[in-house]
C-alpha cells in the first residue's frame, strides 16, 4: 500500500446500504398501485438482480456503452410489469428510478471517508454514471475528490478498462491506485489489472441471509472492517 | 434563471488567478537555472499564449484529444526553449508543469461556492483535464459537486459539443445549466448551445493593463461583481 496515492470505491454496497435505500422507495411507491401485498425487499433484489445481463449487453458490444440510469429504467419497467403494477406516470418512474441516486451510506463511510481524504485521493469506481453518483454524493455528504468509473472510462467493470483508464485518468499508475470494494470478484478483476485492493466486508448488502462476500477470498492488500478501520490501518489520522 | 439547476463554472481566471499562481512558481524554479533576469509574468503570459494554439490542434481534428496537462507539458518546453532555459530534470518540469494543479482561487470563491451549492449542483466546464481539476480542488477546497467540461466530453471549448454534451452528463437540458465565466467569448459559445450563462468580471486576471472581458458584451442572464455577489443575486442564503 505504500505506493498506493488514490484510493477508488466500488459504490453499490460498498459505500451504500441500497437493498434497504430501494426496498424504502418501493414502500412508498406501491400503495398508490395496489401493490400493498408486494415485499418491497423482494422488488429491490428482482431491480438489482436485472443489473449485471444488463451491462452485460454493453460489456460484449451488443449495445454501445449506455448509462446506468437508462438501464435502470429499462429494468424497472420490466419489475413492475412482472408484478402487475400499472398506471405509474413517467414522474413517477422517472423519481423511483431515481432511488439509486438517494441511496444512505453504511454508518462508518462519511467519517471513514473523510479521513482517508487527508491522505489519500478519493475516487468512485462504480459502474453508476456521473449524475447519479454525484447526486448521491451531495446528498449523503461523500466527500469524493472525484467521480471516475463507467461514464468517463465508457467501460463496465469487470471488464480491465474500467480500472486501467481510471488510472490514467488520475495519470496514475495502477498500483498507485487502490481499489476498495466488498466484493471479491470486483476486487479480482482490479488485482487482475495491477491495481491495489482493499476488501471490506458489508454482510448484510444482500439482507440477513447473505452467503457470498463475507470475507476475503483473495490475497488483497488490505482487509478492514469498516472504512474508520480502514483509516486507522492506513494511519489516516 | 429560474429553470436553471446546475451552474458550471470556467476555471482559468474565473475561479482561479492562474497568472499569479504560474508566475509564483516561475519565480520559484527560474534561479536554479540561472533565469533571475527574467520576468516570470511573462513567462506565465507566454505559456498561456501557448494555451489557444495547442487546443485547436485538437479542436480542428489534426489531431485526436490529448489532456490539457499534455498539452501544457509541450507548450511548456517551448516556452523554457525560447529563453534558454535548460537542464531542468524530467521530475523539475513535471513539477513545474503541475502548477497549474496548485493554482489559488480568487478570494470570493470558496464562500460563494460554498452558499451557490446549497441550493444548485455546482460544476466545473473548464478545458483542464480530470486529474489537474480535481487536485486544484482538493488544495483549494473547491466544493466541486463534480468535474465535467474538456475530458468527459472529449471537446474543448467553445466547441457546442463541451456544453451539450455536459448537460448530457447531467441528465438536464441545456436551459437548466448555467455556465458561469469571466469571458464573453465563452458565454457566447454556451448561449449559441442554449445554455444559461453569468458573467462575472475578472479584471486583473491577465494584469493590471488588462483590456478585455471587464464587463458584459452579451445578453447574459445574470452579470455578479464576485461569486458572493452572484449567491446574493440568486438568494442562496
């Protein structure tokens, strides 16, 4: 970690908590849609479930590079209509689609982060595109130096781009660069890429029956339990 | 101005005093190599006369987008060539180069910026590339909500596609954006692509015999003293 000057955050996750940010949306959605009877727990993990085949499209060139937000709402409309939920305006779609952008982060990321600013270069490397980052980032207070990921490097992590011209977009080398990330694929990838990882384990990401990601699987270069612990390894102050 | 959501700022002379700043690390690197005889307002002026050239090498299509820090790394060369400055090592022109990362704000912007934020989505539409942005920001705790303009875009000013394609970024139409700069020329290229546009004046940006840009030559929307001043105007508390 030494050489390591950027520190780069998956998001969805990692930094926040969007089962239970898109699950609350959902419970104030549905009831002017009749869909009282729905779990709104159930509808999150159908929305995120439609995310990977969805950049997958773009990641084998089917499609050309298209912004989260677009495939979001693509999805969307696929949820509701598999769960009969009809007669929603396009505000309406538009602003539950837009939950992504309203996600709280886990408790220890503001101060977490906030440390680790005075050392290190604080970065987004999530497959979210700009505006919902950044809007995210305003609202919740994440003091990013900068949001990097899909929309600039125009690639969909895992794919190797998304890492390597993250990096020379900082005009960084990559083990300049640390990814920090609770999943251990992504973190395979960016290992695979030359760049630094750091693996902080979110175990109930996917609610309290979560099976994958509870630890490390890989030989990365760090592993805290929560980003104030990462600061403190890191000697952040 | 009321439909406006996000003002997006011109960085080199509006936001920063890039004379200043460069000439100060003129002064500082010039006596190592014996250039004490020389004025390092001029050398800032030159490097800077260097700024047009070089981007419309990329603008014309000669050439395909190279970041600003390239950019400035070649005119740089000149630059000492011209005056005989030689010797400088590889690590003392990446650092001098870099001085345009370590440029001050004038001294209105981190307040007015800091009240503009409360109630718009503030960011920069300058021609600099990510990494020297948001390094200036971090030094100068610029409240950036994100950095767009010349790298996301892959266009340099006052190309339409700068402008548009940052409001595309944005997910708002052009009339939402607002850019806000210290020269007319580039107000008039964002009115032309349909944005809104402010007109702060910078009357010492290139000295104290400057000519240009010391009031508004267009229907602007909004014309402020200083970045207070346009926060008063736009009742941002």
């Amino acid at each position: 970690m030494k050489q390591v000057k950027a520190l780069v955050f998956d998001v969805f996750g990692t930094v926040v908590d969007w089962r239970t940010g898109v699950a609350r949306e959902f419970a104030a959605f549905l009831p002017a849609f009749g869909g009282t009877d729905l779990d709104p727990f159930a509808l999150a993990d159908a929305w995120r479930a439609l995310y990977q085949p969805g950049m997958e499209e773009c990641r084998s060139g089917r499609r050309p590079y298209t912004r989260l937000d677009v495939l979001h709402r693509e999805s969307l409309e696929k949820v509701l209509a598999a769960n009969n939920i009809t007669g929603a305006s396009e505000g309406d779609l538009d602003h539950l689609n837009r939950a992504w952008h309203r996600l709280d982060p886990w408790p220890d990321v503001v101060l977490g982060l906030t440390r680790l600013g005075r050392k290190y270069f604080l970065g987004t490397l999530s497959n979210g595109n700009i505006a919902l980052m950044a809007n995210m980032a305003k609202r919740a207070g994440l003091p990013w130096d900068e949001i990097l990921g899909a929309e600039p490097t125009r690639a969909y992590k895992p794919q190797p781009e998304a890492y390597l011209r993250t990096a020379e977009i900082l005009a960084m080398k990559p083990g300049e660069v640390c990814l920090v990330a609770a999943h251990n694929g992504d973190l395979r990838a960016a290992h695979a890429a030359g760049l630094a990882t750091a693996f902080v384990a979110r175990p109930t990401e996917h609610g309290p029956g979560q099976k994958k990601d509870l630890a490390a699987e890989g030989p990365w270069d760090m592993v805290a339990e929560s980003f104030v612990d990462l600061a403190d390894k890191l000697g952040t102050g």
